[in-house]
C-alpha cells in the first residue's frame, strides 16, 4: 500500500457515520485498492462492555466495514465527489483469536479490495493489535448506482 498523500481527511469527511455510530478514528493509509484505519477503544466506545473491559470481538465486522467505507469514501474524496452510501451484504468466514479486544488498545484495521464486479465488491479484511494479526475475514459489499438508492428509499426495487 502506498501513500496518495501524506495527510489524509478527518473520516467525518469520508463516511455517513456519525457519533456514536463512528467506530473508526482515522484514516492512516489508502490507495487504489486498500485501505488502513485505526480505532482507539475507550469507555465512550458505545459498544464497550464492562465486564469485558473492552468491546467484544464480534464488533470487528463492523470495524472492517467502515475501513471499506472510509476507502470507498476516499476514493470519492479524490475526485470531488460527496461519498456514497454503501451497504455490507456478507460475511465469509469471521474469525478472531480472543474474545474481546481490551479497552485502552489501538487497533489497526487493514481492507484490500479483491474483487469488484458492477457495484459488488469483495474485501480480504484483518485488524491488528499490536503488530499482531488477531481477527480476520471476506467481507462482500455493495454501492448502488444513485438511481437505484433512489428507488430503495421510495420502496421500489428494480
């Protein structure tokens, strides 16, 4: 992966998300076809459980679909475009070697587009703790065209 620039926008700038359904923090990587985003857990986190300590590991799914956001989002970004809206249509094969994920730690989220065929797209997604791989999947996702997000939010579907 390498840098399109040195300095990347605040994700609010990237993504529909918004506090406190904003889970990732910042954008520190993107080019053409991945994306590296971190998210620091705190208290606030509105997934934070307390006899965790942490946010469970399942919220990871979450994690690596807003890094795929905040790339799709880029990718508008770089060429003036207000960023799209999205949709996360599936999982393969999630996994994580831990329960939770501690509260205090920074994870790195990391997504590599694999394939994208009319809207469709697939990711090889990870997050790292420490250096350290520790949940990884596919995620399948999909970018309607502005007509047809059109007709979703009317209730019609083509």
């Amino acid at each position: 992966m390498t840098d399109v620039l040195e300095t990347f926008p605040p994700i609010t700038e990237l993504v529909p998300h918004r506090p406190p359904m904003l889970l990732v923090d910042e954008l520190v990587n993107a080019d053409k076809t991945s994306a590296h985003c971190r998210a620091k857990l705190t208290k606030q986190h509105p997934f934070f459980d307390v006899s965790l300590n942490g946010i469970p590991a399942w919220i990871g799914i979450e994690l690596m679909a807003q890094t795929i956001a905040t790339w799709a989002g880029y990718q508008d970004y770089l060429i003036g475009k207000t960023p799209a809206i999205g949709f996360l249509v599936g999982t393969r094969k999630y996994t994580s070697d831990r329960p939770y994920f501690p509260l205090g730690s920074t994870l790195d989220i990391k997504v590599e587009e694999v394939m994208n065929d009319g809207g469709m797209s697939v990711f090889a997604c990870h997050i790292e703790l420490e250096g350290l791989q520790v949940a990884t999947c596919q995620l399948s996702t999909y970018e309607p065209s502005t007509e047809e997000l059109e007709n979703m939010t009317q209730g019609e579907i083509a």
